[in-house]
C-alpha cells in the first residue's frame, strides 16, 4: 500500500518520478494497476477468512467483533472505490469519482489501523505520504491575479495571468490546476464547508502560452458548467486565481531540436498541449540554425471549427509567416455555407482541400475532466473524436494522420524521427501503432502522448 499511495504523488519531486522520469499522468498507470492487484489480495483474504468462520460455524460470532466488521467495511469501501474507478462511470462524472477516491482513500487508513495491528506500520507509511503530498501540492500553489476574456468567435473563455519573464519553472506543455479564489469566511460551519468544498472544485488547464518568453500564462477553455461557467460570467474583469502545478511529462522529453524530423499532432483540445511545444520547437530551431531546418517541424491539428484554432495563431508577421509554413489544420467537422478566415494556414477539410466550417465544436484542453470524456464519441478506428454521423469523415482524418507521418518518415530515410500526440486516446492509439511499425523496421523513433489520469 505505500508504494501505492506513492505512485499518486504529483510533486515532480516525487522520488518515483526523479528515478523514472516520468509524469504522475504515466505513473498513475502503475497506480490503477497495483490498486486492483491490492483489491484482489483484499477480497481473497476476505472470502477465505469468511470460508474458515463458515467450516468452524463461528460467523455470528465473528460478526460481533471489531476486528471483522472493521474488515468488512474496509472490504465495502474498496468495492466502492473500484466501481468509481470503472471507465463508465468516470465519463458519467468525474468529479463524483475523484471525491470519492480522495475521500475513501483517506478513511480507509484509520479503518485498517484499527483491523489488525501487525499492518500498522504500513498506514503510518501511507499516512506519511498522503501528508507530504497535501504539503507539497499547498507548496506549489500560488495565488495570481488574471484577466478572463470571451474570445470572439465560439464560445471559448481566455484567461491570461501576467508573471515575471525571468521565472523559468513554467514551461511549454506543462498544466496547473486552477482554483477560483473566492473571499469565504472561517466563522460559521458553512463558510468552512464552503472552504473544504473549493479545494475540490480544482480544474486542469494545459498552459497555452511559453510563460518565460510571452510574459504571461494563458489558458484556454470552452464555457460549459461549473467553473468555466463562472470564469465566463467575471469576463473583462480581474479575478484571483490560484494555479497549482506545474505538472506534466513535458519536462522530462528529450531536446526536440536534436531530432532530424519532429511531427506534432493534436486533436482539437489536445492543441493547448501541443502548440506551445511547437513554438518553444520553433524558437530553437531558428536559434541554432540553419534556416533549412525549420522545415523538419511540423503540426498538424484536427478541428471540428477552424474558429477554435484562432487563439493560436501567432499575431507578429514572422511567427504567421512560419505558422502558414510548418502548421495543417485538417477540419474534420461538417460543412457549412458560410465562409471563415484560414489565417493563411494550410487546410484540409474531411482530409480534401475544401471550405473549412463546422458547425460542431469540440472543447480545448484542458478543462473539466468529466466534461472532457463525457463531450465527444471517440472512434478508435479512426483516431479523430467524431459523432455518430461522422464516420468518413473519421476514416479520412485517420487516412491524412498515415499519409502525414509517412511524408515525414520518408523525406528522411535514415534521420530520427520524434513523434508526439495529444488528443482523443483513437488518435494516440493509431499514431502509436504506426511509429511501432516504423521502428521495427530499423528506425529511431521517439513517441509520446500525452495523457491526463487523476
């Protein structure tokens, strides 16, 4: 169990983390994993204790004792924590899982304490570990004030949260988690449940910007219920926030601009990840020269609206110059009559040049986890997030994602090649079936995707 606990901590200093490079979002695989091999060695000890009791015709008297009720309320609360945890019923509400897995995870500790005593100086292990987590993630927050605005087109919320330049622990791909600070009180029972219930009402956002170089944090988001719908409603006002973090894998990728090729490629909400790769990418590649190299990044977005990818689009004439160069938006959504700005960009409409409209949108990460899984169907075939009505259009998006990456694998025969993925888990799971094709035919690959767990 402590090694379990462990593997939940999200403090980049984790000792897990320092010793495998990996984010909490990649350890926690480890974590679900261990979980249910912990809750099956709990069940087998129960049914086999419950087995004995049964052969020696003690069960009434077992049951009046504290050791066994102890161990039957542990036993329900682990069924209750592994059916939260069911991908189902994550996507119906995520908030409702991770209260409740924060919640029992805290109770089952004095629960075990108090079962047996040759177990207890692994609870204090536990202990121990859930309290340097809650230190280190306190640690790590800091309270900003932002600037929330309504982008024009869509219905997408800006918020932008001026820090000092020289500040470097923010960088390109990282994500917080964001809290609305609101003024509550301490002196009434209300007002201290109000106050516990705001610690949960954390949100991730992926961090849009490159802190260090643009002066600032700024965070996208689509307006749906909860928290984005109260941002919206503080618009062109200033608001304090309180952002924990920073969290992410993206501190621990390689150095990009070593790779011959580099193919970044998002789906809708994934683009927050990806884009300011692209830019730090960009910025590296121009610093070491020569300018033939700047060919050998490339992004390639999928959208369902190209208004959802204004917010990107760089606003000097150099950063659109090279945006219209190295970037493909493929405009997966369906067509529509009317017109819509390209921004110079390359498009693909349904994976043929085309006019680029849609009337559906799909939300930019990072955002309310439940509105996240619940929003979209994802079609694993394909690799792109579409609607019922959308399946070619999915099997051609998928058709430009093989035909992209095989352009870059071959204008390259023999160079290494970094392939990084940030959208629906259809698309991850396509784009890493191809990359593993790829290296086992002799090539180095790099690949990443990038995902987001508890």
């Amino acid at each position: 169990m402590p090694l379990h606990y462990l593997l939940a901590l999200k403090h980049p200093y984790s000792p897990l983390q320092l010793l495998t490079r990996l984010s909490h979002e990649q350890l926690n695989r480890g974590h679900q994993i261990l979980g249910r091999i912990i809750t099956i060695f709990f069940y087998a000890h129960g049914v086999l204790y419950f087995n004995s009791f049964l052969q020696l015709h003690t069960v009434v008297e077992h049951l009046k004792g504290r050791v066994v009720l102890l161990g039957l309320l542990g036993l329900v609360f682990f069924a209750i924590l592994n059916t939260t945890s069911l991908g189902v019923l994550r996507a119906w509400s995520y908030r409702i899982f991770f209260v409740t897995h924060i919640a029992l995870a805290i109770l089952l500790l004095p629960i075990l304490f108090f079962h047996v005593s040759h177990i207890r100086l692994y609870i204090w292990e536990c202990l121990a570990i859930y309290l340097v987590n809650a230190f280190t993630r306190y640690v790590c927050s800091r309270t900003y004030h932002g600037t929330v605005s309504l982008l024009p087109k869509g219905d997408l919320i800006k918020i932008d949260i001026p820090v000092d330049q020289n500040v470097t622990f923010w960088r390109a791909g990282d994500h917080v988690y964001l809290t609305l600070v609101q003024h509550r009180g301490m002196k009434t029972p209300t007002e201290v449940f109000g106050r516990v219930v705001a610690g949960f009402r954390s949100n991730p956002f992926t961090i849009a910007s490159i802190p260090s170089r643009d002066g600032r944090i700024t965070l996208v988001a689509r307006v749906r219920e909860g928290s984005t719908k109260r941002l919206a409603s503080l618009s062109e006002q200033s608001v304090r926030l309180r952002l924990e973090g920073p969290y992410g894998a993206a501190r621990y990728l390689p150095d990009l601009a070593t790779f011959d090729e580099v193919l970044l490629v998002a789906g809708g909400a994934g683009a927050t990840f990806v884009v300011p790769i692209f830019r730090d990418l960009i910025s590296e590649l121009l610093k070491r020269g020569p300018a033939s190299r700047m060919g050998s990044a490339k992004l390639l977005w999928f959208v369902r609206n190209l208004a959802d990818t204004d917010w990107a689009v760089p606003e000097d004439e150099d950063g659109k110059q090279i945006w219209e160069q190295n970037t493909e938006v493929v405009v997966t959504g369906a067509r529509s009559s009317g017109s819509m700005s390209t921004n110079s960009t390359k498009l693909v409409n349904g994976g043929k040049e085309g006019n680029p409209v849609s009337a559906e949108r799909e939300e930019i990460e990072m955002e309310e986890q439940e509105a996240l899984l619940n929003e979209d169907i994802v079609d694993e075939e394909s690799g792109t997030t579409t609607q019922q009505t959308s399946d070619a259009r999915g099997l051609q998006g998928r058709a430009r994602l093989f035909e992209c990456m095989g352009q870059v694998f071959a204008r390259d025969a023999e160079g290494s090649v970094a392939l990084l993925v940030c959208g629906p888990p259809g698309m991850a799971h396509t784009a890493r079936k191809e990359a593993r094709r790829w290296a086992k035919k002799g090539r180095q690959v790099f690949f990443h995707a990038e995902e987001f767990g508890l």
